[in-house]
C-alpha cells in the first residue's frame, strides 16, 4: 500500500523553465499531483512566469504562498521545485523561512548548468543570436499560454534572457552567495539539513544507458533531446540527466543523485513513458511520507 501522504503542512509544487500547470488538460506534475491528493495531501501547484529570473520567480510564488497560506489557515508550507523551480523555491525560502517548512529541489541545478554555459557560448551577451533565441523561447511561452488554463498565465512577465543567465554556473555563484541556504560546501556532498528551520531535501537522475533509454521511454521523444543535449556536458559527462549535472543538482540532504531518469522523467513526462522498474511518481509519496515523520 502507497504511504500515507498527508503531511502536516500543504505541499507546493513548483514548476521549471517553461513550465505551466495544466497544458491542454494535462498537468505538469503528471500523475504526481492527483497521486498526493489520493493518499491525503493537500496540494498546490501555483504558477509562476514560465521565463525569468530566479528572484522574479521567487517574488511571485511569495504572492501564491501567501495566498494559499491566508486560504488553508496553515502556519507554513512545504515546497517541492522541479529544475528552475527549485531555485525559486530556495529564493522563497531565504527571504520568508518562517512560511516555509521544507523546501526539496528534484532535479535543481543548484550549482548551475553545464547545459546553459555552452548556449551562453553559443550565444553571446547582448548579441543578434541571443536576443533572435530569448525572441523565439517568447514564442514558445506565449504558444504555451494558449494551451494553459490558469488565471495568471496571461498576465507575466517573460525574460528569457534573465532565465538563461540565472541557469550559468556563474548565475548560480553569485546566487549562491546571497542565498547559502542548504548548498554543500564540497562538490558532490550535501548540505546543511536544516536553516532557519527550514529542512532541505534534494535528489535528481541520470541518464544511463542501457536503462533509461528502455521501457516506455523507446517511446518519448524527451528521451533522444535529452540524449543530445547532455553531449554539452564536460565536468558532469555521463553524469547528467540531459539538463542538470546529478552533483550540481545536490541540496541540503540528498536523498539520491543517480535515480535512472531523465530531466522529465522526475515529473513522470511524457504521459509516464520512464524506464521499467522505476516509479517517479512512488519518489513523492515516499518523499511526503518523509516530510510527515520529520514533523513537516
């Protein structure tokens, strides 16, 4: 039997880079969402600009956890980010710790991504290329809005460049800076478990062959773009789940580095197409029954 879900404080569950909250129907969190409300967890999945900066982002889900503090009557939150929206909810936390129960990145890259420092090569600052690409990754967030059915979808600000820059391993450095809370020390090691009264969780996959490219994800496209894309990755090669580097990934107690999925995978996209033998959407129900035991 799945573990009993219902934690002591909601869970808020943070999209990354081009995310939404339902698109045409179907929900970023797929299957992960419905799943914690089935075994008792009150959750939410606000939305926030699907391209900008990590502050600007944060800035905005401080508005949706006031109001879902003000409508639940909870004392705190407990916020789950995946890819960029882990740096939101850490910039969350920093600033309002004593809304925040926990916050857990799932494939956050806390110390950056190798991905983003090539396109930063391939595009340089201020240059035709990169205002042509933040132009077109525009296009992408507007076309997506259409599909999007959520009362703030129409009406943030894009920055796609802000974005980029705030995904760079030197973004993340100078972030990091302001916003120590739950980043190892040492590369590769884990951080401090609790700030502020905060706990900090994290984990993240990898790709491996001969595994995650199987099972239903033979199917799913997101699998060869992934597969492509971590080729741009020289500190972390073969260590990476096509966007994030599994030790940049790594905050406050890492539960594990090297689950066997891709960047989608850890939010079960697409349609759940992930590798046999392996339950992402089991990863959260484990995870809040996690948070429930430590009083969260």
């Amino acid at each position: 039997m799945p573990p009993d879900a219902h934690t002591r404080y909601p869970l808020v569950l943070v999209h990354g880079l081009l995310g939404f909250v339902r698109l045409a129907g179907r929900p970023y969190w797929y299957g992960i969402d419905s799943a914690l409300r089935e075994q008792g967890a009150q959750v939410f999945t606000p939305k926030v600009s699907s391209l900008n900066g990590n502050e600007v982002r944060g800035e905005q889900l401080l508005e949706r956890i006031g109001e879902i503090l003000a409508t639940t009557g909870a004392q705190k939150v407990n916020l789950i980010g995946h890819s960029q929206g882990a740096l939101t909810v850490r910039y969350a936390a920093a600033l309002r710790p004593q809304w925040v129960a926990s916050v857990t990145s799932v494939g956050g890259p806390n110390q950056g991504s190798e991905l983003a420092d090539y396109l930063v090569q391939k595009l340089p600052h201020n240059g035709r290329r990169e205002k042509f690409a933040a132009r077109a990754a525009h296009g992408v967030a507007r076309m997506l809005e259409l599909f999007e059915s959520h009362e703030y979808s129409l009406h943030l600000p894009l920055d796609g460049i802000a974005s980029h820059r705030a995904l760079t391993c030197a973004g993340m450095q100078s972030f990091n800076q302001r916003f120590p809370q739950g980043v190892p020390t040492v590369w590769g090691g884990e951080g401090d478990y609790e700030v502020d009264g905060v706990r900090y969780y994290s984990w993240a996959g990898t790709l491996q062959p001969g595994v995650t490219d199987r099972g239903r994800n033979r199917l799913d496209p997101s699998q060869a773009m992934c597969r492509t894309l971590s080729r741009t990755f020289v500190r972390e090669a073969g260590q990476n789940d096509g966007f994030v580097g599994r030790f940049s990934a790594h905050l406050g107690q890492v539960i594990r580095s090297d689950y066997p999925l891709d960047h989608l995978d850890l939010i079960n996209q697409f349609s759940g197409r992930v590798p046999d033998g392996v339950d992402p959407v089991g990863l959260y129900l484990e995870h809040a029954a996690r948070l429930r035991e430590a009083g969260c």
